[in-house]
C-alpha cells in the first residue's frame, strides 16, 4: 500500500489571525480520507492542539487539499491517513505529507 502525498501546499490552511496575534501555536492531527482521484471526501480532528480555533483551521484547510491518492497494486484507492498542521509564528503554518509507516486504511462501505 503506498500512503497518499500531499500535492501542493500553498495557501490551503489559514492560520487565524485573533490566535497569531496572540502568540498561540499548535499542532492538529487530522484524520483525512482521500479519494481515488486524491480529493478529500472528509476530514477530522485525531489529535487537537488544544486550540479551537486551530483545529477548526486545521479541518477546513484539509477540506481544501489535493493529494496523490494512495495506491494498492498500482491502483488508487480510497484510503484515510492521519497528517499533522503545524502553526508556527515562525513559519505560519507548516504541512507535513503523510509519514511513511502512518497507519493507512482502506475505507470499507
């Protein structure tokens, strides 16, 4: 099974002003599924920053992404992966694409 990638990072998750401005930093784990054709059908909070606001950034940006889908056998298929949003002062907000060896599952119907 290969792990989805993620496309492209750029701009897809906003890191709330209010909470910049105040120095409040996080890391969301967010359980994505992604979709044979690499959208996202849904997303989630997995681990939480302990901010409301980030997690909630963190979903809708997730919402927003584009991956290579996950692959079985040469194929897409749909899968979940569980990928953390870094907001960092110093670098805003930082992506990171799903890690080799993060627990990927087949969706089932």
């Amino acid at each position: 099974m290969e792990s989805p990638a993620l496309r492209a990072t750029q701009g897809v998750v906003e890191y709330p002003y209010h909470l910049w401005d105040r120095g409040v930093e996080g890391t969301t784990m967010v359980r994505v599924l992604v979709n044979e054709a690499g959208g996202v059908d849904s997303a989630m909070v997995a681990e939480s920053s302990g901010a409301p606001a980030l997690d909630s950034a963190a979903v809708a940006g997730a919402l927003r992404m584009v991956f290579e889908p996950g692959r079985r056998g040469g194929q897409p298929v749909r899968v979940w992966t569980r990928m953390p949003i870094h907001f960092l002062k110093e670098e805003a907000v930082r992506l990171d694409s799903p890690a080799a060896g993060t627990h990927v599952n087949e969706s089932r119907p």
